[in-house]
C-alpha cells in the first residue's frame, strides 16, 4: 500500500504496485471519493463541497467526464476492505 499525495488535501491511496489494474481510491481531506478499477474511473455519487469536487475533476483528469458513478457507500466499503 502506498499514500501519494496529489495536493493539498488531496491524496491517492495505491493498493498495489505490483499489480496491473491495482485500485487506486482519491481521498478529499478524509474521504474517499474517486478513484481507478480494473473497469476504469470512478466517482461517488454524492454531493460534497466546492472544493471536494474540483479535488475529484482534478483528480480524474480527462476521465472525468466518462467517470462511472457509484454509491458513496461502495467507495467506502471498498476503502474498508483494502485498509483492514
């Protein structure tokens, strides 16, 4: 596992190095908010600040727009399971 922070308050968790499509999951301060799969980019469904949000347009880059949108809640149980 490997923290890379991206800016201020924004930082990338990598699972793993080691592996090809390897989650990676951007936290906003303390949230987890977006992030890559091996199915491609991903962001949560729910609304956050200002901020968060252009912390996540940031984060995704040129996948933001083709972003899945997914539950706040998956990104966090999927969060949970890579933390434990």
């Amino acid at each position: 596992m490997k923290l890379k922070p991206i800016a201020s308050n924004l930082t990338e968790l990598q699972v793993a190095s080691d592996v090809k499509y390897a989650p990676r999951i951007a936290f906003s301060y303390e949230t987890p908010v977006a992030g890559f799969d091996e199915y491609g980019a991903f962001k949560t469904d729910k609304k956050f600040s200002a901020t968060t949000s252009k912390h996540i347009k940031k984060y995704l880059g040129a996948a933001f727009d083709d972003a899945r949108v997914i539950e706040q809640s998956k990104i966090e149980a999927l969060t949970k399971r890579f933390l434990q």
